[in-house]
C-alpha cells in the first residue's frame, strides 16, 4: 500500500509540473508516465487514475487542499498585538506560499478558460476563506465595518495577488522592485488606510 501511495505521488508530482509546463493537452500520458519513473507506454499510469483528467483533478485536489490546511489567516497573526507587525507577517506569508504554488498557478491560468470545472468548489472556496478570513480580521483587529473590512480585503489581497500573478501570466515584472520594498510599502498603504477608516 505505501508503495502504491508513493508511486501515486510520482505520478502527480511529474503531472503536474508537465501540465503547467505545457498544458494539459501539450502534455501526453507517456510523457507523465516517463517522468513519474514508470515504463512508457505500459499503461501502469492506469492502475492510479482512470483518465487523464482524472489525475489533472486529484493534483488540483491536493494542491488545494494543503493550501486550505494552511491558509487560515485570522489564526496566522492573531496575538502580535501590532498591526505592522501582523501585516508584514501577512504579506511575506501570502508571497512565500504563491512562489511556492507557482506550478498550481500556471496549471489554473491555462486551464480554466478550457475547462472552468477545475475552478469548481477547492479554488473558490480558497479564494472566498483567504478573503474572509483577512475581512473578519480587520473588523476584530481594527474595528472596522464588516462592509468596510470587505472592501479593505479586497483591494489589500488583490494587490499582494498580483505581485505574483503578473510574472506568472504574463513572464513579465513590471519592477524591479525588491519584495522587502513591496511588502514595506503594502504594510504602510494598509495601515494608512485602516487609519483613514
């Protein structure tokens, strides 16, 4: 049985990274089963996963779901005490998890125009906690209205999203900016905004 889980590992990890190299469709069945270590061509993929996109869902599955173990942000600076100091923590943790999750980035930018149901349930539902999650911090942690907290999320997210998504999706960084600047100058936009509220 381990040798089984170990070898389903090895075929997930060789997928995905082929898949967000060269797509789903650019990417063959021998081309996952030579990477994963498996003799091309003997179908040994089979014993694992029914289809293709069988195994396109199941790595999806469990990137997201090791995300969703991790991504409770209310419990990741709750007790600092100071709002720089749990923004900065926030910043640097959301950056370190999207470089982490740069395959999985890749892999959800070309595949959902094609097939938007990869997108159904795990990713909303990340995107909905993170979101939320940083709301309902700032309305405990900066008396704020839920409704301005919202909006405050929104922008502050969105804004740490997509240092990230930018190089990701279009190969291209729009500064040269150092992430200790970015992360710097988020924290005090953030602050001065949570102040003006």
């Amino acid at each position: 049985m381990a040798t089984a889980t170990l070898t389903r590992d090895r075929i997930l990890d060789a997928a995905m990274e082929l898949f967000s190299e060269n797509g789903f469709r650019g990417t063959s069945i021998t081309q996952i089963e030579t990477a994963a270590g498996l003799t091309p061509g003997a179908g040994g993929i089979y014993h694992h996963f029914r289809t293709k996109e069988s195994l396109l869902e199941a790595g999806l599955a469990r990137h997201l779901d090791r995300l969703l173990a991790l991504r409770d942000i209310t419990k990741l600076m709750a007790g600092l005490g100071d709002l720089r100091a749990e923004l900065m923590l926030m910043a640097r943790y959301v950056l370190s998890e999207m470089d982490n999750e740069q395959t999985l980035l890749r892999i959800l930018a070309t595949e959902s125009r094609s097939r938007p149901h990869v997108l159904d349930g795990g990713v909303e539902e990340l995107v909905r906690r993170s979101y939320s999650g940083f709301a309902g911090w700032l309305v405990d942690e900066a008396n704020l209205t839920r409704e301005r907290a919202e909006r405050i999320a929104v922008v502050g997210l969105g804004a740490l999203l997509s240092a990230r998504l930018i190089p990701t999706l279009f190969s291209v960084t729009p500064t040269d900016v150092s992430d200790e600047d970015f992360v710097k100058t988020w924290v005090e936009m953030m602050v001065r905004t949570i102040e003006e509220s």
